[in-house]
C-alpha cells in the first residue's frame, strides 16, 4: 500500500516545558511525514480525533505518535487497519532527563527518527487463520481436576472429552472417605461428592468420556491437534482444539521408606491405605484385624528429603489432621498422635487445626522419630526427640500412618504423546520434579506448548479445593486458546499479536537452528531439515528471527530491516563532539516497563542512550549488533529477564539464549579490532529500575574508558 505518514507529537504531560517542539516538528518533513501536527493533549477526546480526523479524511494510513509510554493509553491509540509505532518522549525522554538540554533535546529527536525509520518499513499484520478449527477441548485425567475442567468447558458451550485411564471416573477421590473442610468455620470434615460430580459428567450431552483409555498421540497444532486415543475398542481417532493435562498425583512409594518400618512392620501404612480403610469402614491393624485404637502419624515421611523428595506436598498435613478426626469418629475412646516437622495448615485449614488442637483425643507435638520398633504383639514403639515438652517420649501406638507425599503422573509416565520435534512431553525443568510447571512467567496455566494447560496436582501439589479453582482457569485458557488461533491471534504474553513469522525459504540453508530453538515446538522439519510451521502453535517471540543466520524470517512490523532501519536512523556525533552513543536493545516484558518505571519516579541516568524494544532479547540477531558497531554506536547493551532454571524469560529461554548468542559475536567483534566489553547482557527485572543509573552511567564510564568507536564517521 502507498503510505501517507502522520507525525503527531504530543507536549502533554511536561513534553513542550523541556523539549523545543517546534525544532522537531521541523524535522518531520525530511523524515517523509505528509502530516505532522502537535497537540497539548494527544490522548484526550480532541487530540485522539485530530488523528483519527486525518485518518478518515486525509487518507493518512501510517502514523507515529510521539508522546507517552507505549504501555499506557493503547486503547486510546489503537487505530485498526493503520500502521502505528509509539514514540516515548513522556517516560524515556522529559520525565527522566533534565529538562531544556541540549541532550535531551538530542535524544528525543533521535526516537522521533528512529520511530519514522521504522513505520516507513513496517506493514500491517496479515492474521494467519486456518479453517475448520476445533471447539472440543480434550481433557486428560478424571478425577476432580479433570472432571470441573470439562463440566467449566461444557457449561461454556464448549464439547470437551475425557480420557481417563482407570475404568471409572473419580480418580483418587473415589478412595476418600472424606474431604477436608471448604466453608465456614473450617471445623469438620465433609463427604466427598465425587459421584455427584460423576453423575454431572456423564448426564451432560456436550462431554463425551472414554475410560480405561489412554492418549496414544497429539500431533499437529491448537485448533487442530490430531489426537489418537487407545481404547479397549481399538484406536480411535479425532480433532481437537486444545488440551487441559489434568492427570494429577500418585503416591510417593513407600517401599522406599524402610527407616520408618513400612514393608518390616506389619502395622505401618501410608495416609493413601488408611484412607481407603476409613472408606471401607473400619480401622483395624493388617497383623491381625484389630481396631486401631492408638495411632500415630509421622509428618513429611519422606518429602521435604533431598534423599526422597525435596519439595513439601502442601497437603499431608491437613490430611493427617483429618484422618486424625476419622480416628475419633469411628471411636471416641481411640487417640491420635501426630509428629511432625512443622504443622504447614496454610489459610483457613489453620482454623481446622485449631480445632484438632481442641480435641483432647489428638495429641500434636513437634519432633524427630528417631526410632520405631516392634513389640511381640505387633504394637510399634515410637522413640520421639527434640519434641516440644522439652525432653524424648517414647509412644506405643497400635498403628503407624506415613504421611506420604504426592509424585506427578509426568514424573514417568508418557501422557501427551505430543508429535512434535522436540519431544513428546512437556518440557522438564528440574526445579520442578516433574511436576508439569513450567514456570511460564506471569501466567501459571500456560506450558510450553501452546495450547496445552496444566491445571491440578500434576501442576503442583494442592488441595481439592486448589485444584477445583485450577481446573476452572484451565477450562478458561483452554477455551481462550481456541478462540484466540481461530482469528490467527498469539496467546500470552503477546496476547492478541495479529503477526505471524514469515520465512522466505528460498534462502534457507537448513542449518535448524529455528527449530532447535523455539522454546515452543512450533517448527517441525523436513527430511532436509527445512522448518516446517506449525503457525497456532507460534508465540511470535521472535527468537527464531534472532536466530536464523541467513536473516529470512520477519514479522510484518518487526524484522531484520526495520530494526537495522531504526539503528541508522541514529544520528551519531562525530568523534571531536565527545557524545558517546549507547544503543540499548530492552525488551518489551521487563526491562523496557522497568524504564518507564524510572520515568514515572524521575529517575535520572545519562541521556547519550538510545533504546530499541525488542519481543524478547532471545529475539535479537548479531547482525543488529555488527551493523550498530559498524555504524559507530559506542557500545551496546542487551537488557533482558532473568535466565537459567528458575527463569523469568517471557520466552522461557530467549534471554539465555542471547546471552549464548552474545557469546559468539565476540568473533565480529574481532574482526572489527573492537573491545568485547562494548557489548555487554543485563539481567533486569521490572522492580528493579533503581538500578538503571547505575547499569547505565557505569557502562557509560566503561564507554569513555575504552575510547569512542574507531567506526565513527566512516
Ligand atoms: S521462535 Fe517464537 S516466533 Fe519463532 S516460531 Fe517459535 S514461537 Fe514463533
Ligand atoms: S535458522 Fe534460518 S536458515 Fe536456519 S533452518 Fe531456520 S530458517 Fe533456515
């Protein structure tokens, strides 16, 4: 399309008091803008119509509004079929330079060139859509978690199906005898429901169930994932839109525990076996069916040991507390013990253990078990240190129940089957023991694989009433996905992105370097080695862009030439002016609101910076960084989210992945006969922008200490 460009500074929000507006204005012309125009307030009813006046009337299609933070009045600016770039003079300019300098005047008309050079090259996004998307949801597992997910699905509108592999749904909820309390005053148990729940299920004609029956295969991408389900029947096959992994927890195996007697002594049981007895009726000792009339539980048996499991399950405490209550009720007479490490009873279940603490038939102490041994008549004998009465005790107790903990279904199982080039299940990240989290910053459901969320104790260990909550926004997200790829929209965190990434092929040499590194499955491959898209699976992050060597894959308003459009636009001192040129690549997630930050609280730091918002430092690709030290930028800095296992990344790996990157352009850096430390990566949360000042007047000193870049000029 022939573009007709619009130039709109605002001198709003103390703008016009510290920069000469009309100075840059003036520019506007040569920067190949048909219109440009000044308003006191841009983003109020007068400014906004101005633009959208101009839009309807004098065929302006392409537009840069130089005024505040792009992550504030977009609403406002939002102008649907016109190419717009946001230029931030409000937050990166006045609000954190000192006002009326020659500087800061400076800087702030590099950012109207930069933003020219850039909607000159961009386009408007094309929405990638396919047909004959799918509305089902498939959810795996049936018990609570899967179940509320479906019947949330259902209640929707939505079809959703069932795959459980046990023959009956309910999952671990069919051996409960009780659940913990869920209302007011959190005091007593409550029956379980389940089969209620079951009823609901399968009365509801929009949610078709297979048990005994397995995922075999998941291929293809959301709104269209092939799923080939095992049945007692044979294979059946079907499309779905999206999945919800709700297959939750086995226990912890026991055999595993001999120091505590389980599999020695014939009175030693798991929480999981005394559970089931007070489901079957009665609690009685396996040596020889007598009631239990003395029980003793031990806390953390095994969790919380970085020789069994090194995580709390979160819920084994307020479960011994209710079997304790299962004790009392089935005999009055009967007692409790409960040893534990620390009583963790976290929001209102701590009302529930106030009220077993009222109960003279539970005993709770604090202690170490240091010893359990049998008598003749089977009793277990409990020696207990470092309690809180001050000194040992020594129990007799008739049983013994292990507060075992919860392993995730993933840990070793192969659940999704996923058909992908990267594997078949999630991710693993070993800060998480299998439990399928992915630590997807800021959005708990979202894993990995798009379309794919986890909800439930496979996500993490939690209540039933945690995984009821979870199961919900799982059924949520699910259905968001859906509706999202059926209009060729990205889900989080670039939420709504109506761009895609385009690869021109041709050029490619199949090095698979984008297929290695999307963190999110999205390129298959073919025999040669030549990406194969699988667009709804894409969250247009861009670090395939950063990635390719040969430059081939772009974005609509985000590419290779924009970006190295928006470098040269730069207006570089000469080496007598002594004004170093700093280009900062921030990306869009953290470290770029972490500069308005600075802005919104007048953070000052030196005004020779120049920033490009990057989707995700992973995004960054070195010729950016070649072209900028070639064209006689002083030094660069990468300022990205936090990396490694317990990552911030937006990406999960982008910001590690630069840093990787990085690594390697000291080799350009070489060839240039220049310093490596004019390139250097930052790790930058978004609370952290106090720590801009120093981060940039520190590199500004390395700057003048290495010397101005030799390229200056050329
Ligand atoms: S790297 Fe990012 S933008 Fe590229 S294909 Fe993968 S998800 Fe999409
Ligand atoms: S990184 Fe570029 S050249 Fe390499 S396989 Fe991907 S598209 Fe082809």
């Amino acid at each position: 399309m022939e573009k007709k460009f619009g130039l709109y500074i605002c001198t709003g929000c103390g703008i016009g008091e510290a920069l000469d507006i009309e100075k840059l204005a003036n520019m506007g012309p040569q920067l190949g803008a048909a219109v440009v125009k000044t308003h006191e307030f841009l983003c109020g009813d007068q400014g906004a119509q101005m633009i959208k006046s101009d839009i309807q009337n004098e065929g302006v299609n392409t537009v840069a509004i130089a005024a505040c933070s792009p992550r504030v009045n977009f609403d406002v600016f939002n102008l649907p079929g016109v190419i717009t770039e946001r230029i931030n003079l409000r937050e990166h300019v006045v609000w954190s330079h000192t006002p009326n300098d020659e500087d800061t005047q400076m800087l702030a008309a590099d950012y109207i060139r930069m933003g020219s050079a850039k909607v000159k090259k961009m386009e408007l996004p094309e929405p990638h859509v396919e047909d004959d998307i799918s509305r089902t949801v498939l959810v795996i597992g049936g018990g609570i978690t899967g179940i509320t997910a479906a019947l949330g699905v259902a209640k929707a509108g939505y079809e959703a199906v069932i795959v459980e592999k046990e023959p009956q749904l309910g999952g671990f909820m069919n051996k409960m005898y009780k659940k913990l309390p869920t209302s007011w005053p959190f005091e007593k148990v409550e029956e379980t429901g389940i089969d209620a729940k079951v009823q609901e299920v399968t009365s509801n004609p929009n949610i078709k169930v297979y048990t005994s029956a397995t995922v075999e295969a998941i291929a293809g991408q959301p709104g269209k994932f092939d799923v080939t389900i095992g049945t007692n029947g044979g294979p059946v096959e079907t499309q779905i839109g999206s999945v919800v992994l709700a297959t939750g927890w086995k226990p912890y195996d026991a055999s595993k525990l001999e120091s505590y007697g389980y599999g020695q002594y014939p009175n030693v049981v798991t929480n999981v076996m005394f559970e089931e007895m007070a489901k079957n009726g009665q609690l009685t000792r396996p040596s020889d069916g007598r009631p239990a009339k003395n029980v003793a539980f031990i806390q953390c048996a095994g969790q919380r040991d970085e020789n069994h499991l090194p995580y709390c399950s979160s819920v084994c405490c307020a479960t011994s507390l209710k079997q304790a209550t299962y004790v009392r009720e089935k005999d009055p007479n009967a007692k409790a013990y409960i040893f534990y490490k620390d009583m963790r009873t976290p929001g209102q279940y701590e009302l529930f253990y106030k009220s077993a603490q009222n109960d003279t038939g539970i005993f709770l102490t604090k202690g170490n078990v240091t010893n359990i041994a049998e008598d003749a008549s089977n009793n277990l004998l409990l020696e207990v240190e470092d309690t809180l009465l001050g000194g040992p005790l020594s129990v007799s107790a008739d049983l013994l129940v292990l507060a075992t903990g919860m392993v995730p279904t993933t840990a070793d199982e192969a659940i999704l089957n996923l058909q992908y080039r990267q594997g078949p299940g999630l991710p693993d990240l070993e800060l998480f023991n299998g439990f399928a989290d992915s630590n997807f910053i800021c959005f708990p459901y979202e894993t990995r694989r798009t379309g794919v969320y986890s909800a439930g104790v496979v996500k993490m260990p939690q209540t039933i009433a945690e995984s009821v909550d979870d199961a919900t926004g799982a059924a949520l997200k699910a259905i968001q996905v859906i509706e999202s790829v059926a209009v060729g929209r990205a889900v989080h965190p670039r939420a709504g992105d109506e761009t895609y990434p385009e690869f021109f092929l041709q050029r490619c040499t199949q090095c698979k370097r984008c297929t290695e590194e999307c963190p999110f499955g999205t390129l298959d491959e073919d025999e040669k080695g030549t990406p194969k898209p699988n667009p709804n699976r894409c969250r247009r992050c861009g670090i395939c862009l950063g990635a390719c060597p040969e430059r081939i894959i772009s974005f609509k308003n985000y590419s290779i030439d924009i970006v190295a459009s928006a470098v040269k636009s730069i207006d570089v001192p000469g080496e007598e002016e002594n004004k170093p040129r700093v280009l900062a690549f921030v990306c869009e997630n953290d470290a770029y609101p972490a500069f308005d930050m600075a802005g919104i609280n007048h953070v000052t730091y030196d005004p020779n910076i120049r920033m490009i918002p990057v989707r995700c430092l992973g995004s960054v690709n070195t010729v950016w960084v070649a072209d900028s030290l070639s064209n006689g930028i002083d030094g660069i800095l990468m300022i990205g989210c936090k990396y490694g296992d317990d990552y911030q990344c937006h990406f999960a790996k982008g910001s590690e992945l630069a840093s990787y990157r990085m690594s390697k352009v000291q080799e350009t850096l070489n060839r240039l006969v220049l310093e490596s430390d004019r390139v250097q990566i930052i790790q930058l949360a978004i609370n952290e922008y106090d720590q801009i000042p120093s981060i940039v007047n520190g590199f500004m000193e390395k700057i003048q200490e290495i010397g101005l870049n030799p390229y200056k000029g050329f």
